[in-house]
C-alpha cells in the first residue's frame, strides 16, 4: 500500500515539474527543517533522523533550527514568515491544534499560513499510577476516583500538553475529578509517582514503559486507537471501558503558505519515501512511534479535526496555557 500511494505521488511529481521547468532542479542548495522544540525532545530527535534521510535522497543538506518557546509558537511563526520557496519547512505538533484555544495570542493562522506537507507519526501515550493505588484496571480507576473525588493526583508537563489534556479527557468522559498537578518536566513527574507523590501519569510509551516492565508503575491503558506490539497485553483505554476515548501524540511537515505545489508535491513523495524506509521505520516502531505518511490534504484533514476536538475539550475543562 505505501509503495503504491509513493508511486502516485513521484508519477503526479514528474508531470508537474515538467510543466514547470524552472522548479524543475529544486532543490538546488540546503533546506531549513525548523523544529519549535528543544534539542534533545522527541521532535527533534524524530526531525534529525527524518532530515538525515530526506538529505541523503535529494542530494542537499537538511539543516535542523531548534526555535523553542511560547508552546511551539515561536517556530511555528518562524515558518509562517519564511519565504513560500521549498527552502524552509517545519515541524508541526500537537500544539498547532492547540495553541489557538490555549494562548491569548497567537501570532501566525493555521488555516491562513501553513501549507501542509505531510503527517510523518502518531503515537499514544501509557496511563499508568504508583503500584501503591489499590486499583488495576480503568474501570477500578474510573469507580476509585467517582468514590474519592479531588484526592487524586496526576502530574503532566504543562498545561495543554498531551499528557495533561489526555487526562482531562479521560475526566470530562467518566465524570471524575481528579487534580492537574503541572511540572517544568516530565522527569520530575515520573520522579514524584514512583515515589508515590502523585497517583497517576500519562506519557509517551518511551518514557512510561521502562518503569512498568521493572514494576515501579503499574500501566492501565494506552491512550491510542489499538494496543502497541510494544507491549501487546495493555488495553487501549476504550477497551478497559470508556467507548471512543482516544489520543495520540502526533507530528508531520508543514511549509509556507504559497509554496509551488510541484515544490510540495516533491517534498510530500521525498518524504513519504523516508519514512518508509527501514532506518526510520524499524526505530520509530522500537520506540512505539507509528509511521503514518500520505497526501498533503490528509495532514490538513487531520489538523482540522484535531483542531475542533481540542478547543472542545479546552473549553469545557476551561484550560489556560502557560
């Protein structure tokens, strides 16, 4: 199925760079991939690995900008503003869905700005509590919490995160309460319930797994839409018993706005092609990262509804961003 939708993509990419000859050598010196993240995340390790492949099949160095800050919204403004010439792309996240209902002010327009390229990964995050929490499933989560309203705890790295709007999800559709305890990261949260100061995690399976394999958290349910072949015997949380509950981490490419569609189109198949690829596919999945891929308007599409869904949640938790 991948090989078949990349062999459209190149066949609709060579027509339409031979009717635009001038696009016809792009790219023709180095691309800038800005990150709006730190070194180090999972975004930008996930975009060095990605602009490491992308660079080997065009011929061009892909240059890495971290531009950190104000919840991605510093790099995401930095794309908006670039030059619409296939030369700058960025990495798009979870907060370009959020960003809007969480920030007073956002200074660029997804709908207006972007041009969306690709939607590279999702991946889910674990639910998992301090083995010291007599419960072991979600359904005995859900009843725990409805018996004592307020008296747990979950830790999150910030406000609109997915590790905290993944809870307040799960709060919104069981009707429990159970309170938001924000960190500067996540390693002081995943600290804090091992030493049973807060009740309840949930984080990415890189950073949960390892502590429920030794036994020092006890995992409920991945929050994604099927179980991970990291660990098969977890239920996904709509399993354990909230019907239709879902979220994933998530990440792809965006470009300027006003970028050649044969400039895109190239980007979309060089890009397709490097997640496909073993090198990329075989890390991404032994980190419980899922390669996804496909058309720019299956990216937007999945903005969009990632979009409408979040500011609901927002504002019916009445969640403010950092």
């Amino acid at each position: 199925m991948r090989r078949s939708v990349i062999r459209r993509l190149l066949v609709t990419l060579i027509g339409c760079m031979a009717s635009h000859p001038v696009l016809a050598a792009y790219p023709e010196r180095p691309i800038r991939m800005i990150v709006p993240s730190a070194a180090g995340g999972q975004p930008d390790t996930n975009s060095r690995l990605v602009a490491a492949a992308l660079g080997k099949q065009i011929g061009q160095q892909v240059v890495v900008d971290n531009r950190p800050g104000a919840s991605s919204a510093i790099g995401f403004e930095a794309v908006a503003k670039s030059q619409p010439d296939g030369y700058t792309i960025g990495y798009g996240g979870f907060p370009l869905a959020t960003n809007a209902s969480l920030l007073a002010r956002v200074p660029y327009d997804v709908n207006k700005d972007f041009q969306m390229v690709i939607l590279t990964n999702i991946s889910p995050n674990i639910i998992a509590i301090t083995p010291a929490l007599p419960v072991n499933s979600i359904s005995e989560l859900i009843a725990y919490a409805k018996r004592n309203p307020d008296q747990l705890m979950f830790g999150s790295s910030g406000s609109g995160s997915t590790m905290h709007l993944s809870m307040e999800l799960l709060k919104l559709t069981t009707g429990t309460r159970i309170a938001h305890v924000p960190y500067k990261g996540m390693q002081q949260v995943i600290t804090e319930i091992i030493g049973g100061r807060l009740h309840l995690i949930s984080d990415n399976v890189t950073s949960v797994l390892p502590h429920v394999t030794s036994g020092r958290l006890r995992a409920l349910g991945v929050t994604g839409t099927r179980r991970i072949p990291l660990a098969p015997d977890i239920p996904t949380v709509a399993e354990a018993g909230v019907p239709g509950y879902a979220i994933t981490a998530w990440g792809g490419y965006m470009a300027p706005a006003g970028t050649p569609g044969p400039v895109v189109a190239k980007l979309n198949a060089e890009l397709n092609k490097a997640i496909a690829s073993p090198a990329i596919r075989e890390r991404w999945l032994a980190l419980g990262i899922e390669p996804v891929g496909g058309t720019p308007e299956r990216f937007a599409a999945h903005v969009k509804t990632e979009t409408a869904k979040w500011a609901d949640v927002i504002r019916r938790a009445e969640i403010k961003g950092d």
